[in-house]
C-alpha cells in the first residue's frame, strides 16, 4: 500500500458546519480523522496531502447516539474529530473537495 493511501485512510473528510466554518476564520480546518489517528499521523497526512504547514492538531471524539431503527435499537458509529490549526499564510479551501 502506498504512502499517499494511508494518509488517505487516516483523514476521512472535511467537516463543513457552522462550528468548522468560524474555527476556519482563525486559521483551523476541521476533518474526520480515523478513531485510532494519533497527532503525529494526523499532522504528517494533511501537510502531505495538502502542501501547507501546520501548527497544532487539537482531537475530539464524540461518542455515537443510540437511535432506534425499524423498533430495534441501534448505535451510531463514535466519530473522531480532527481541528488542524495552519501556520500563518497557509490556507485550505475544504469547499473544492479532495
């Protein structure tokens, strides 16, 4: 497996919300990352992936809810959350896709 695939397994997708939007005024880009990415794997794939530096790798993990489906009861799946925050002058536009 190539090295360029594995940075793709570790970083998902771009988030777009309203939260990610406002953190992208102040130089951070919000991605879904793999539930097992560490730091150092988050911020190696982005700076390779897109060519930019970066600063500091904040994470969260938000727990999944349990919903109900067809009267059975299920569980969403738990979500990692990545907020990359860019050295000054570097910038990515999540609008465009990967």
């Amino acid at each position: 497996m190539s090295a360029k695939a594995d940075h793709y397994d570790v970083i998902r997708k771009p988030i777009v919300t309203e939260k990610s939007t406002m953190a992208s005024e102040h130089g951070a880009v919000v991605f879904e990352v793999a539930i097992d990415a560490a730091k150092p794997q988050i911020k190696e794939a982005v700076e390779a992936l897109f060519g930019v530096k970066v600063k500091a790798v904040n994470t969260t993990i938000s727990k999944g809810k349990v919903k109900r489906f067809r009267g059975k009861t299920g569980k969403r799946k738990d979500v990692k959350k990545a907020y990359v925050m860019l050295e000054e002058g570097n910038t990515i536009d999540v609008t465009t896709g990967l």
